[in-house]
C-alpha cells in the first residue's frame, strides 16, 4: 500500500509500530536515528513519516523541519511532549497529525489511515479538472494578486510563484477557496479536511490557517469572521 518512514528509538515501541503497520500491508522503513532521514527522504519519496520528537541525536522539530523545506511528505509527530504549546509548534511546522504517548496501537492505525486516505485522495487524477484562479485587490487598489490551484497536480501559485503546502493546508485551502463568500466553520474545515475531532482542535485549524496565511505572503485572502469561522474573499476568474 503505502511506504512509511517510522523514526523511533525506544525498540520495544518501533516493533511493534512496525509490526501493526506491515500487517496493514504498508512497506516499513525504521530509523533509531535522525541521521540518514533526510537523505533517505530525498532518494524516496514516502507516503508518510511517523516521528518521534525526543531523538537520541536530535530534536525532532528539527528533523521536521528541513524535511518541510524540501518535501511535502505527511508527518505524524509521535512524542511523549503532550503541552498545548509542543502540539501547536508541531502543527506549525507542518505536522499532519501529533500522537501524544502512551497511545494505543489501534488509535495510530486509524490516524495514518486517514493520512493516506487523505492522501491518496489528493494524488487521484481527474482527467477533467482545470485549474481554478482566483484574483484578489489590495484594499488600497493598487495591486491585483493571483491564486490558481490546479486539482490534478495538487499544486498552487500565488502571483505567479509556487507556493509549497502541507496535504492538510492544501485541502483547507481548497475547500475555503471552492466555497468563496460563504463563511465556513472551523467544524466544517475538521470534518471535511482533517476526518477527526481531537483535543485543541479548534487551535489545530487556527495554526494550519495561520501557516496557509503565511505562504500566500500575508495577502488577506482569508479573513476571519469572529464567533463563526473563516471566509476566503477573491473572486474566481471565469
């Protein structure tokens, strides 16, 4: 099915990780280590990482991180490190998903897979899809931007420049952006992009939307209705 990248010291644990995910039919490749990731990372491109934080020779945000700079290979962060500020800066770098330990094994199956679900949804080609664009002025009118996003290629640009997004950011974006005008609950956004409800929910959408805002170079094209949700304001070009 999918191949995953488990980065996990505690052996006992990698196992049995392991074990659960091979009978699921995925291809398993287990790392003690940071060292070797990113390089493995670049040569084949997996279907997920599952990460754990606390590494023997390194700090998993870390690891995460570079990662995010040159891939947009889900992660699933994997840490004993339960404080809301850990989830949020997991969220922050791009985490797909954060397993606080101890958990159990039938909860880490289904969280990877509604990844790869997820996932695998995005990767479908439709043979029909167009890109869709939308175009958004300055409040001061002096400037038109440009949002396309192209549903067979899973890629986005804004004015011009590709902008990198997680599999989560695209889906949220996406949605709000085919939905334009319409004022969309932070409910809506987890059940149509992210499949769960969990603890600190609310912030997990908050932080996602916050990284989306980012990388469109702070450009409002999303605003946020207090009390209600977000509403994304360009208007499509025919």
């Amino acid at each position: 099915m999918a191949k995953i990248f488990v980065v996990e010291d505690n052996s006992s644990l990698s196992e049995a990780i392991v074990s659960y995910l091979e009978v699921e039919g995925h291809s398993v490749v287990l790392f003690e280590r940071m060292t070797g990731v990113l390089d493995a990372v670049r040569m084949v491109q997996p279907s997920l990482i599952i990460l754990d934080v606390m590494l023997p020779d390194g700090d998993g945000f870390l690891l995460a991180r570079k990662i995010k700079k040159e891939s947009d290979v889900p992660v699933l962060f994997l840490t004993a490190r339960a404080s809301e500020s850990d989830r949020i800066t997991g969220f922050e770098i791009g985490a797909d998903d954060y397993v606080v330990k101890p958990f159990s094994m039938r909860e880490l199956i289904l969280r990877v897979r509604k990844i790869i679900e997820r996932t695998d949804k995005q990767h479908d080609t439709v043979v029909n899809s167009i890109n869709s664009t939308w175009i958004l002025v300055d409040k001061d009118g002096t400037k038109n931007h440009i949002l396309t996003l192209d549903d067979q290629a899973h890629e986005a640009t804004h004015d011009g420049e590709a902008v990198k997004l997680t599999a989560t950011e695209w889906k949220i974006l996406s949605y709000v952006a085919k939905n334009e005008h319409i004022v969309i609950s932070r409910d809506q956004l987890l059940g149509s992009c992210l499949d769960y409800l969990a603890e600190g929910s609310e912030r997990t959408i908050n932080t996602h939307m916050k990284n989306i805002r980012a990388k469109l170079d702070s450009v409002e094209w999303i605003e946020t209705v207090r009390g209600f949700g977000y509403r994304f304001i360009g208007k499509r070009q025919q």
